[in-house]
C-alpha cells in the first residue's frame, strides 16, 4: 500500500463485506483528516462518501467494475461552521491477499472548479437577462439609437437621428451632430464627453436643446454605456428620448416656487419687483422692466402715462436699463394700449428698430441690444392697472414663446397676492409721509449759522409716526432747536407729537427761561391734559455770548443726548442736562446746561432710530454715531446729514429724525 502514500490524490482502500477502513494515504488524511482504521466505512466515513455512494460500495466490491463520480457534494463541520465541499471520486474493486476483496476510491477535490463554473453559469444567465431588458427599454422607451466613439464622435449612422434632426449622415457623422444642439448647449456637450470616461457611474446622462427638422429646439435626454476592451472605452451605445414635456414641467414648477419664494420673503415693493425680474431673466426673457404706475391712475384717456422703472434685469453682457426712473409713455404705444386694455400685449420688430413710439432711453437700449420682441403684462390691484411687467427678447433668442408668455403670467398670478399687498403698502407709507413732512416745518435762514434737517421714515411700517424736529426763532432773535419722539406708531402717536410740538412752540416763546423750565411746564401741561402719553425731547437755545461767541442752554427729557462734534473732529455727547421723559410725574427741578460752541463747531440732535438696534445696548449706538460724525466735521452740512443716514447701520424698525447746526469758523 506504500506505493499510495505520496501520490497527489487522496487514495482509500477498504475490506471485506462491511467495507472496514484498511489504508488512507497522507492527502486523505490531509483533506479529511485521521480516520480509525478498521471501522466500517459507514461509521467513520459517513461524512465523506455520503448515503448515495456508500449504497453503491456493495456493488462495485462485487462486480469489480470501476465507477466514476465526477461531483460528489459533502458539507464539513469547521470553525467557521458547515462548508460545502466537492469531490471527483473513481470507485473499483480490488483483489486483497488471502482471497479476500476489497475497495479501492481515489478522490480529487474540484470545490474551486465547481464554484466557478456555477459562477459563470450566473453570470451567463444574468447578462442574457439584462441584455433582454436593455433591448425592452431601447426599444420601448426610447426615440433613438446610436453608437458613438471613445469620445462622442458617430460612428455609425442612425436613421432616428436622421429622422429627427433632419442632418444626412454626412452632416452628423464625426462630431458634426453638435450642429443640430442649441449653440449654447455645444459647448457642454464636449466638456461632458471629454469627462465621460472618467466617471465612476458607468451611465452617461445628459440633457441638450436639439433642432428638429422643423428648425424648432426640444429637450433631448441622451443616455449611454461604454463597451470596454482590455479595461479601456472602445465606443458607447446609446438612446434618446424627447423629454421637452418633462422638461418644461419641471422647470414651470422651479420658477412657480422661485417667484413665490420671492413674494413671500420680502416685502419692499421695490425689492420683491427685482427678486421676480432676476426669476424670469434669462430663463424666459433676456430682459425684464418693471414700471410702477402713480398712486392716482386717473386722466384724460388719450392722455400719455409717466411711470416709475422700480425693477429691471437683463441676461449677461446686456446693458442694464437705469431704476428710480421716470419715463413717458404716448398714447398710440403699446404701453398705453397695454394698460387700456388690461390684457398682455406682444410685439414682434426688426431688431434694434421698434416701430411703435417709447421714450428714447428704451429706443436707444433696444438699439444696443438688438432687442425684436416685448411682451407687456399688466398687473391689476383694486381694479386698476398700478404695474407693467415688460419681458423682452435680444439677438439670437427667438421671440418669447406663448407658452412662456403664459407662465410668466402665472408667476406674476402667484405673486399677486404679496405684491398687491407691497402695493398698498408703499401707497399708505407715501401717504403717512406726506403727512408727516406737512407737520414738519423748514428750518428757518439765521445769519451766521448753517441749519440742515433730516426725516426718513422706516421702510417697514406703513403708518405715520411721532418724530419730529423743529426749529425757530424767538423775538429777541435766539434761536430755539427742538427734536422729540412721541411713544407709538400710529395715527395717535401723530396727534400726540402735533399737540406736544405746537404746546412745546407756546411755551418756549411765552417766557425768557431756561430750556429745563420749559419742558417742565410741558411737563405738567401734559399730565393735565393728556395722561396716557408719553414723550422724549431736546430743547436747546442757541444765542451769541459777550465775546461773540455762539452759547448753548439745552435740557434733554429721556432722549439720546446730542452730539458736538468741534472742527478738527473730536465728537462728545453732551450730557450734563438730564431729566425724565416727559409725561411722567417729577417733583424735582428740571435741570438746565450751558455749552460753549467753538468756532466751526457742528451740533446734530436725532431720534433714537438714528442709534438703537434690537438687543444691542444703546452705548454701542452712541459710540458708533460718534466714530460715523467725527470723520465728517469738515464736510458741507447737507453732506454731513445725509452721509450720516447712508453710513450708520439702522435696524430700519424705526423713524429717523435729526437737525443740524454749525457755527462758523471765527472771524466770520
């Protein structure tokens, strides 16, 4: 038997009828492991030969004839748990000494032949299966196949481009089918070719405007997969399917979405009427204007219409129209005829040449643009045309098309609600501001000395409120400042400032005194005649000393103190003349100061708005205000108030009042 010990495949002899274990040579041993000799093969190799073969054993002892196996399955117990294995077997009957007969197996594992031809099988019958569904999806859902390079390039015609596009094969093949794209879309076309190969998702997508025979541009979806050879991109077989419906679903609901986010995040007309041209521009339209018509819509009906451009956008490289404009509009244009009729109105013209009368700063950007076609859209509120929306369309773009015209309609729909809102807002804010200025008064001229005011009203309330400024002169001619803020924003708070302003006015020419008597006689007229409100002022008093000099007597009631800010700009606030808020009981003297104002001096008082910001401590306010002034003192006085109102950072929830004065340099 020693003659099996070395050989490769494992070798089993056995004896006798019950087949006793005789002879395993070291591969048995090192595939099975130790077998007992002398043990009947169904006890000791039950696990190997299995039911099946070991039913064939009496048989083949007998005949002698010799049968092969060639996959014999047996799970094995190991660590891991139970392992499929499989063998090749050759069975025969031997001659033993003595007469006897016995068995003789040579085994050969095949477990990793096996499991590969299974995997291949798998694998065979997989790509059979996708290969099916592939043919299902081109066939099914797409309008064309094609086969093209490594690199996009066609390389085999494709009658359902041809049929499509209208392009010969000669005028697609190569790289010529990027002439049927839209020109904007050909240079994205190479860039995604270019990077094709490189991408880990073997799907190449994209979506392109292609020119049908007709010469009209649809959305195209194209989609591939490589076929690789050796690891590398030989070609790409592809479909395309029309996707303009799909397309132009998608992106009706993006715009919808973006002009209603538009509406509802901000609520300045002005702002808003941009957020909804900076939409439209450039996916439907390379221009947008929009043009507020005046709060009162009435005249004559052949009359010619002034409007306001509160918003424009254009597409990239295009002028822009400028805002904050007025314009007139003939009667015989389509502006007018638009507004009549209260319906869109559209217009097609050779570019640059509009051959309908429009104001020559429109004609002369049409002119530059190579504008040919407009489209106007009235926006009506309370029953009266109070906006047009013109889109138009410049160069290479083709006039806007119906169903653009009628989804920017639907935007402008979706936003009507906010911007009727924006409407009645800005109306009521304009009327609140008149009112407000006519309670104001203009500062009078005095010899000697420079005097500027300032109002501006907060961009988020509607209502009038109660700041107010003032300035006059008394008979002996000093002259008297005045800023105050009456508690609230409303109608009351403006009758209330109205009453404390012309109370305030009596009372500081009815007596030569100190501003601190003043404002305590308002004071206590105040409680007397109206409880309930409350207020904060500065009076001042400005009149030359001895010398010639200018001299200041203030007292401040509850109000940011004013600011003197000297020639060589060094800014202080005046403090030493605090008291109460007016409208508050106080047994104590109203306290009175005395300043000096030196030569070229500025004095500014505002309101709080000028200062406060929500959560922030008033001393940053007063110390910004201070930093804003001091850089400014050489500056002219009107430019010293406005550039005040551009550089300070106001929360914007409040009204803005302030006066300024400035002495002289000396000598003057």
């Amino acid at each position: 038997m020693g003659v099996f010990d070395q050989t490769p495949g494992a070798v089993l002899v056995t004896r006798g009828e019950d087949h006793r274990l005789l002879y395993t040579n070291d591969a048995f041993h090192a595939m099975f492991g130790d077998r007992p000799v002398g043990v009947p093969v169904r006890e000791g190799l039950r696990d190997v030969l299995g039911q099946d073969t070991l039913a064939m054993l009496d048989e083949i002892r007998e005949t002698g004839e010799t049968t092969r196996l060639d996959e014999v399955c047996v799970t094995v117990d190991r660590s891991g748990g139970p392992h499929e294995r499989h063998f090749r077997m050759s069975l025969s009957g031997i001659p033993l000494q003595g007469g006897e007969r016995g068995l003789l197996a040579v085994i050969q594992e095949v477990t990793e032949q096996v499991v590969a031809t299974r995997r291949i099988r798998a694998l065979t019958k997989e790509r059979h299966r996708l290969m099916r569904r592939y043919k299902s999806m081109v066939w099914a859902g797409a309008h064309m196949v094609w086969v093209a390079g490594p690199h996009g390039e066609a390389e085999e015609p494709s009658q359902s481009w041809q049929r499509m596009s209208g392009q010969t094969w000669e005028e697609s093949r190569g790289y010529g089918w990027l002439q049927a794209l839209h020109p904007e879309d050909r240079e994205r076309a190479l860039d995604a070719w270019a990077r094709a190969a490189e991408l880990a998702n073997p799907i190449w997508e994209q979506v392109f405007r292609v020119a049908g025979s007709d010469g009209v541009y649809r959305h195209i979806r194209f989609r591939a997969v490589p076929v690789y050879e050796d690891g590398v991109v030989v070609e790409w077989v592809g479909a395309s399917a029309d996707v303009e419906q799909e397309w132009q679903e998608e992106r009706r609901r993006r715009l919808l979405d973006r002009a209603a986010a538009a509406a509802t995040d901000i609520t300045n007309l002005e702002e808003m009427c941009q957020a909804i041209a900076d939409v439209i521009v450039p996916e439907l339209a390379d221009s947008c204007d929009v043009y507020l018509r005046p709060e009162s819509s009435g005249g004559f009906p052949h009359a010619p219409i002034v409007t306001e451009r509160i918003a424009t956008a254009v597409s990239a490289g295009l002028p822009r129209l400028p805002t904050r404009r007025k314009e007139y509009h003939l009667p015989d244009g389509p502006f007018v005829r638009a507004v009549r009729r209260r319906r869109p109105v559209q217009l097609s013209f050779p570019p640059g040449s509009p051959p309908f009368p429009c104001p020559d700063t429109v004609r002369t950007w049409m002119a530059e643009t190579g504008s040919h076609n407009v489209t106007l859209l009235p926006i009506v509120v309370q029953g009266e045309v109070a906006a047009v929306v013109v889109i138009g369309a410049c160069g290479e773009r083709p006039p806007i098309a119906p169903d653009d015209v009628d989804l920017t309609r639907e935007m402008l729909d979706h936003a009507h609600d906010a911007i009727s809102k924006a409407l009645r807002f800005r109306r009521t804010q304009r009327v609140a501001l008149a009112l407000q200025h006519s309670l104001l008064a203009e500062p009078p001229h005095v010899p000697g000395l420079e005097l500027a005011a300032r109002y501006q009203a907060s961009p988020t309330a509607a209502e009038i409120g109660g700041d107010w400024y003032d300035a006059f002169l008394l008979s002996g001619g000093a002259l008297k400042l005045v800023i105050g803020d009456v508690a609230g924003h409303d109608l009351a708070a403006a009758v209330s400032m109205s009453q404390v302003r012309n109370m305030l006015r009596a009372l500081a020419v009815d007596r030569d005194e100190f501003p601190g008597d003043v404002l305590r006689r308002l004071n206590s007229a105040l409680e007397t005649l109206n409880g309930e409100s409350t207020a904060t002022c500065v009076l001042a008093r400005l009149e030359r000393d001895d010398e010639g000099g200018w001299r200041l007597a203030y007292s401040v009631a509850g109000h940011p103190p004013p600011l003197l800010v000297t020639g060589e700009g060094e800014g202080r606030f005046l403090q030493d003349a605090g008291n109460p808020l007016l409208g508050l009981s106080h047994d104590q003297p109203w306290i009175s100061a005395v300043e000096p104002l030196p030569p070229h001096s500025t004095l500014l008082l505002y309101t709080d708005g000028l200062v406060e910001r929500r959560g922030e401590d008033l001393c940053e306010g007063l110390k910004r205000l201070r930093r804003c002034a001091e850089p400014l003192a050489r500056e002219p006085l009107d430019r010293f108030c406005d550039e005040l109102l551009t550089r300070m950072p106001m929360a914007g929830e409040d009204d803005v009042a302030m006066i300024a004065l400035r002495v002289p340099a000396a000598g003057r």
